[in-house]
C-alpha cells in the first residue's frame, strides 16, 4: 500500500537522529532522574540504572579521604572541687560548717553560686542542665558514703544543697542542749593545753553546725575558765587581756612547755641529795648495830639491851622523808615564782 507524501514527511522527521537529538533528549534525561531508584550502600551507579558510572554522576564515592571529626573528649576524671577539697563531709567529724564554707567559696570562684540559690527554672536549656548535673556530680564526690545514704536521690543542685542543710538542722535545739552542757562543762584536767583546745574547738565547730555559732569573746574566756590550777597565773593576767584566741592559746601553750621542762630538770637534780644522804648515814655505822659494852660496866650495875638494827634503819628513812618533803616544796614554790616571771614577760612583751 502506497503512503502519501505527508504521512512518510510525518513518519521520517519524527524518526530521524537529527530529531531525536533536538526534541526528546531533555524529557528523556528529566524523566530518567526522576524514576531512578534510590541509593543503597555498598552498590555502585552501575548495578543501579544500568549503565556505567559517568563523571559529575550524583551519587557520593563510598570512599572519601577527608578526615573524620574527632570524638569529644572525656569529662576529666577528677573534678575541680577535689583540687580544693581535701576531705569529706561526715557527720561524725563535725565538719559540715567547714564544708559549706569551702565549697560556697569553690562555686563564687567558677562562677555558678546561683546553682544553689535558685532551682532550675521551667525552660532551662540543655547547656543550665548540663552544668547543674556537673555540679551535682562534684558535689556528691565531697561527701562520705554515710552522707551520701542521707542526701541520695537528689538530682539538682539546689535540691541536694537543701537536703545537706536540712540534715544537719534537722532537731537543733535537743542537739544545741546536749553540745552547749558539753562545751560549758568542759574542763582541762590531766590533759594537755593543745589537747583541750582541740576538744573545745570540736565542740564549738558542732554549734556553728547547727546556726548556732560561738563568739571568738566567749570561747578565749570559756577556755581559760577551764585550765587546771597549775596554770592559775596564766588565767590571771590574760583574762583582762582582749586578745584573740589564737594568740591566748600559743601563750599558755608555751607556759605549759617552759613550766614542764624546768620541773624536769629542778626536780632531776634535788632528787639526788637524800640517796647521798642515806648513804652517809648507813656508811658512819657501817650497818650493823652499837656494839654491846656490857662487859666494861661494873660490878652489880644492870645491863643495857643491845639497840635494835631495826630502830636505826627507820630513824635514817624517816630523815630521808622529811629532806625529800622539804625539797618538794622548795621546787613547788620556785616553779611558781617562774611561772609568774614567765606571766609577767608574755604580759610586758
């Protein structure tokens, strides 16, 4: 069958090559980025549409050579508070006055005190979150395992900040009762002056514990009530002194320490004078008894009984007694004339 002129001019421009360049390559490219199926990893361009892998193609290399990001870096295993804080809050170290201070003094220096002024607020930003966790984190890593039962579960700072406080406010005044009898009532005794000090200083370290701080007027003289009558001069002349209790504390303990050494050495060289004595004493005899003389007395004239051994003996330990009493009261009243010279320097120095 024939075809007509205008059908074959139909059917060969639509067919030729120079056509098919012009007109059907843009729809062709538009409809073949459109219907390609997506990437999977660990394929290649090729196995996906068919035809091999052109420059510029926009797929991403499976490979590349530019270097990974680092990994964040660990948080540091010890934190700042330990750089500062040498020790843990206990209860029964009394220690929670000295804590507060050191950490608060900490959280000014970093600058996030108001973490324990204010809880978190509604809309806190991750960045607030994560600092309050951190500073939770240090906190927990001051306190002793005893502690950290109490206060556990506390999750912000201001919470576990409050939850500390609470515990150790907790019955003040039964617990004020029982530490101010104990502090009133303290006494040095058989103790030494640094030792007593010590004590003291537990006990009015417990009452700041508890709001319920000494004055430094009140401890220097509570102090001095309680030294033993050896030191009564030392009482004497810093009681009308206003010095701190520092300084009252290094006076006395050095009149302890002047007053001791000089009684060792006085009381090492009188203590030598009654063995000599008794030696003398028991040498003129020879340690035996008066010989008897019966013999030479005359005719009819009675007797005499040889002395005793015994009576001789008693006579040279009751002179011994008597000089070691004499001495001792000799040392006793020059150890007080030193203690009162040493009084009167501290007072005029």
């Amino acid at each position: 069958m024939a075809t007509s002129p205008s059908t074959a001019a139909a059917t060969s421009s639509a067919t030729s090559p120079g056509d098919l360049s012009s007109s059907s390559t843009a729809p062709a490219a538009a409809s073949s980025t459109a219907s390609s199926p997506p990437f999977v990893f660990g394929t290649s361009p090729s196995l996906i549409n068919g035809s091999s892998p052109v420059a510029g193609t926009q797929f991403a290399p499976l490979f590349t050579t530019a270097v990974p990001p680092a990994p964040p870096s660990p948080a540091p295993r010890n934190p700042i508070f330990l750089d500062h804080i040498k020790f843990l809050l206990n209860p029964a170290d009394h220690n929670y006055h000295k804590w507060k201070t050191f950490v608060l003094m900490v959280l000014v220096r970093y600058g996030v005190s108001y973490l324990v002024e204010h809880p978190p607020p509604p809309n806190a930003s991750a960045t607030y979150l994560e600092l309050d966790a951190h500073v939770v984190l240090w906190i927990y890593a001051t306190l002793s395992d005893t502690m950290c039962d109490h206060v556990g579960g506390a999750t912000t700072t201001f919470a576990l900040w409050n939850k500390i406080r609470d515990y150790f406010l907790a019955n003040r005044a039964a617990r004020f009762m029982i530490l101010n009898r104990k502090y009133r009532n303290l006494k040095q005794g058989d103790l030494s002056v640094s030792e007593y000090a010590r004590r003291m200083k537990l006990l009015t370290d417990a009452l700041a514990d508890i709001d319920r701080a000494v004055t430094e007027v009140d401890l220097t003289t509570q102090f001095l009530h309680g030294l033993d009558k050896r030191l009564d001069t030392m009482r004497v002349v810093l009681g009308d002194q206003d010095l701190p209790f520092d300084t009252v504390l290094s006076r006395v303990v050095l009149a302890e320490e002047s007053q001791e050494h000089r009684a060792a050495k006085e009381s090492t060289s009188a203590f030598a004078l009654p063995s000599g004595g008794a030696s003398g004493s028991g040498s003129s005899t020879g340690g035996r008894a008066p010989p008897d003389r019966a013999d030479r007395a005359p005719a009819g004239a009675p007797v005499a009984p040889p002395q005793p051994l015994l009576h001789s003996r008693t006579r040279t330990l009751a002179v011994a007694v008597v000089t070691a009493v004499a001495v001792v009261v000799v040392v006793a009243a020059v150890v007080d004339v030193a203690t009162t010279l040493d009084a009167a320097t501290l007072l005029l120095s």
